[in-house]
C-alpha cells in the first residue's frame, strides 16, 4: 500500500508537472511549418513564433524546437553575443544567456493585453521594447528590471496640446496618452541613434537613453 505521505507527494509531483507544462511552450511536431514571426542570426539561428515557438540552431537544417516558459506568440526576437532577448503577446520578454538554448521568463502583464511587436539591445546591458498602443520598456541592466516610458513628443502638435491641458490630472493624463499613442513597430540602431518606426508613417530618433522626436517624413 502507499502512504498518505507518498500519495501526498504523488499529488504535489502532478500538480507541478501539470502548472510546468501549462505554462511552456508546445513541442510541435510540426513546428517548421508553423507561423513564424521573426529571426535572429550570428553564430547561431534564432526564429520565433506562434504559441511561444522557438527554434534555434547552427545552420537551417539543423534547427530544432526549444522548450520555452510561455505559450503564448513571439513576434521579435534579438541577439547580442550569446545574450538573446525574445517578445510578444502578454507584454512577455523572454531571456537566453546561452544563444537560444534555454530561455528564463524576464516579464510579464497579460492583464495590459498588448503585445510587444520589436526588441533591440544596443549592448548588453541597455535594451528597448515596443509595442502596440506606445508600449515602451527599457532596461539598463540587461532585462533584470524593465522601467516603462512613454512618449508624448512623438504625437502632432494637436494631441500633445490637449495632453498638456490634462496634466494636472496625472492619471487621467496616463491614462488619454496611452490610447492616443501609436503602435510601435520595429527598431534600429546605428551610428549612436536609436529610431523607431511606427503606426502612420511615424518615425523618431533618440539617443541612447534620450527622449524621442518625430523626424520629419
């Protein structure tokens, strides 16, 4: 017969393993020809997809799937020498120390339903993401903690006119700027500048850790 202690262990060992697998990623068989969203190359291949898909490898025909704490979609995904950062639905930014190997969850706030739609890191330890509605995280530490920022100075004159007739109101103000704000789309780095490119034409630079300004298109 088994012990009460022994069925009591048996029951808390299914009941991780249940909580583990509804939280990672599924093993796909078919996983390669799944919806796949973005890639990262150097020395390995990092591709990211469709119900928390990761495949990772050296060369396209030995890509394998990698088991990840999330299922839900990767639209980016970033390396920066064996550190890579992958985002998505669920505000989620994922972390490898080891090129895609294994992944650690660095944050995540289903309760925003808005996906983060681009991530960069211009070293290892300062990194942006965006996303929709004007999300936008940064992080100075390589992703140990993420800081929110948002951008009024992006919006035309007529928007940043009447936020400016509201911020006496903080959270009103907060709260108007995050629906009056556009999707951010992607990032790119060069020469010291970060830009960001976005929903209707947007466009901004910044340094660094600067504040954003549209430039004109």
């Amino acid at each position: 017969m088994i012990s009460n202690f022994k069925k009591a262990s048996l029951v808390g060992l299914v009941a991780f393993s249940a909580l583990v697998s509804a939280n990672s990623s599924y093993q796909a068989p078919l996983v390669k020809e799944s919806l796949l969203l973005d890639i990262a190359l150097a020395d390995n291949i990092i591709i990211v997809g469709e119900r928390g898909h990761i495949l990772t490898g050296t060369t396209q025909q030995n890509l394998i799937q990698v088991s990840v704490p999330t299922k839900t979609t990767l639209t980016a995904v970033t390396l920066f020498g064996t550190n890579a950062w992958a985002v998505g639905h669920d505000a989620s930014i994922l972390h490898s120390s080891d090129a895609g190997k294994t992944w650690q969850l660095q944050l995540s706030m289903p309760e925003l339903d808005r996906p983060f739609l681009d991530v960069l890191f211009m070293n290892d330890k300062v990194g942006v993401a965006v996303g929709a509605y004007g999300l936008f995280y940064r992080t100075v530490d390589g992703g140990i903690t993420w800081q929110k920022e948002m951008y009024a100075s992006v919006l035309p004159q007529d928007d940043i006119d009447y936020l400016d007739s509201i911020k006496d109101d903080p959270a009103f103000y907060e709260e108007e700027l995050s629906f009056i704000l556009p999707h951010f789309n992607r990032l790119s780095y060069a020469k010291g500048k970060l830009y960001m490119a976005g929903e209707a034409g947007l466009l901004a630079l910044s340094g660094v850790l600067g504040t954003f300004r549209p430039l004109k298109t």
